[in-house]
C-alpha cells in the first residue's frame, strides 16, 4: 500500500513540476502582452 502512495506521490511532483515549468514562462507572456 505505501508503495503506491508513493509512486502516485512521484507523478504528482512531475506533473506539479511540467505545470511550473510551462506555466510561469506562459504567466511572464501574458503579464508582458497586458502591460503594452
């Protein structure tokens, strides 16, 4: 049991890690288009 815990814990840092990562370079798109 606790080894599915934490395999579900490990995709959820990837998956919180690719939405960081597409997230804020789309954040400083959106905050520089609004600004101009």
């Amino acid at each position: 049991m606790k080894d599915i815990i934490k395999y579900e814990y490990n995709i959820f840092n990837i998956f919180k890690g690719l939405f960081l990562i597409l997230f804020l370079p789309l954040m400083l798109v959106v905050s520089s288009l609004t600004q101009n």
